[in-house]
C-alpha cells in the first residue's frame, strides 16, 4: 500500500471508529525547507484547539508489517493523550497575541534559508542575512511552562498591535539571548558527547581548530550565530578571523583563518553533509561565511561554489 492508500485508509477507518462529534480531517502542512507532511486532525465540537498527529512514522511501521488496526489504536491513545491537556488553556495562551504586550514575552527569533522558504515566508516579518532570513515565533506553553508548539508571526500581527517590526524584532532578539545565550565547546568535545559551555571571552585551544556554537538548549542553536554582536564576539574570542560552517538549523562550527583547510574543501565538506547526514528540514545553507574585519559582518564566501 503507498503511502497516499494509507493515508486515506487510515482516515476512513478513524472516521467510522469516532463518535458524530468528533471531526477528523486528513491535513497537508508545508515544513521547513519545502517539506511537505501530513497529519490527522481530531477536533471535538466543543473545543477550540485540536491536537494534530504527523502520519510518517505510522506510515514506517506499517511497512514493517504493523497491522492498520493497532496504529489507529495507537492514534486513539495519542489523542486521549492530548486531551489531557488544557486545551482551553492553550486556546486562551494563542489569545494573547491578539495584543503586543501580552504577547511580547513568548517573542523568539529563529534563522532559516531564504531561497527554501520562500513560500513560508511571505507575508512574514524577516531580517535577511546573505542567504538568510531571521524570523520571529510565538511559544505557546501549558501551564507547567513545557512549550507546546510555535506559531510564526505575520505581517497581520504587527499590523494589528500597531508596532513597528524594529520594536517586535528588538523584543525578540532580546528575550533569545536572554533565554538561549550563546554557547560552544570544541568539535571534539561536543562528538565526546560533553555538554555546551558559556561562551567565554577566549575560546580554548581546539585540536581540530573546529569550534560548535549554539544555544543553551540547542534548539534552533544556529541562530544565536546570526543576532547582533554576535559575529564580532566570535571574532574576538578567536583573535583572529574566521569562517562560518552552517551544520544544522541547531549549530554552526567555525574555524579560525590560521586553522582552516581550503575554502573549497570547506565549501564541499558543508553540502556532503547536508545530502548524506542532516534530515532535509534541518539544513540551513550550503553555502559557507566568512567573517569581513572591515565591517564586522557575515558573508558568503563566493569563491568557493
């Protein structure tokens, strides 16, 4: 059975399994970087939030041999499972947005690739960086502070707030660095699984001359790299320049001029492994940056494509 059989089998079976007022709706959401994913939505009447349940995975232990009937019991058991949850509460948490000050306080910024998301992006505030764009979201979090998902912020918002983006970024950026910071360890460190460390004011002596910098949580960590100052903190913890290798969406790794290999080979190095080891939505560029001492910024490096 392909993928779209399933799909709709699936939906037919959890359609006749629910109660009249459950409603249950087969849904296509476009992802980072083009992907596309599907899910079910499973909404009851009187509530105004529906938890949504991503079908690849089911998708996988069904080809496995996992009999339909055990994965929509399986989705059954997810959505009670949600339910359990306030929804109510998480309702009147997205509710807030509908001022600035409400909402200020759960403004994050995350950085991805322009040109891949080019349709996600529209209508969308952004800060653009070479190949680049710095977006905001919104946190949406239960009760206990556990963060439930993210809504990226429209133009319609800071239309609505009657704000300027230049205060919505500002707020943004702020409560990023405040909750995020920027953090690093050597690549040799990092892949002997040792935790991240508070970025200091002089990075220690890297075998590989490969330093990782990313947040406190690691989430997103790449976007610390592209906020304010943080290009020329960077540089004068190296005390030299440096070039800048996007690994994920999570971290970058940069290296010092003094340590690094040809550009070339940097270049090729950062798109083998987008193609063979980072899933597709959780690559930011092929491209590499170099760090200009004339202007303290990030830039492409053109001479290696």
């Amino acid at each position: 059975m392909y993928y779209n059989e399933f799909r709709e089998e699936l939906l037919r079976m959890m359609k006749e399994q629910a109660d009249e007022k459950l409603q249950i709706e087969l849904m296509e959401r476009q992802k980072l970087n083009g992907q596309i994913r599907y899910a079910l939505m499973i909404r009851r009447e009187e509530n105004p939030c529906a938890p949504v349940i991503y079908l690849e995975e089911f998708y996988d232990s069904f080809c496995l041999g996992k009999p339909l009937e055990q994965i929509a019991e399986k989705l059954w058991l997810i959505y009670n499972e949600e339910m359990k949850d306030d929804l109510k509460y998480l309702y009147d948490h997205i509710s807030c947005m509908l001022t600035f000050a409400d909402a200020a306080p759960g403004l994050y910024v995350r950085v991805m690739h322009s040109g891949k998301n080019r349709d996600l992006l529209q209508d969308t505030p952004c800060r653009y960086i070479q190949d680049l764009a710095l977006t905001i979201y919104y946190q949406v979090k239960l009760m206990d502070g556990q963060v439930r998902g993210t809504v990226m912020l429209r133009d319609e918002h800071t239309q609505d707030w009657s704000v300027s983006v230049e205060e919505v970024f500002d707020r943004a950026i702020s409560n990023t660095l405040q909750t995020e910071g920027m953090y690093w360890n050597t690549l040799e460190a990092v892949l002997n699984h040792e935790k991240l460390l508070p970025f200091p004011q002089k990075l220690s002596y890297s075998r590989t001359g490969l330093h990782v910098v990313s947040g406190k949580t690691g989430v997103w960590g790449a976007t610390v790299a592209f906020l304010p100052g943080a290009a020329v903190r960077i540089y004068e913890a190296l005390g030299e320049a440096y070039y800048l290798l996007p690994s994920s969406i999570h971290e970058v790794i940069v290296i010092p001029f003094s340590r690094a290999v040809s550009k070339q080979l940097l270049a090729q190095t950062v798109r083998d492994v987008n193609r063979l080891e980072i899933p597709e939505e959780e690559i930011l560029s092929d491209n590499i940056y170099i760090y200009n001492t004339q202007n303290g910024l990030l830039e492409i490096v053109t001479e290696a494509e």
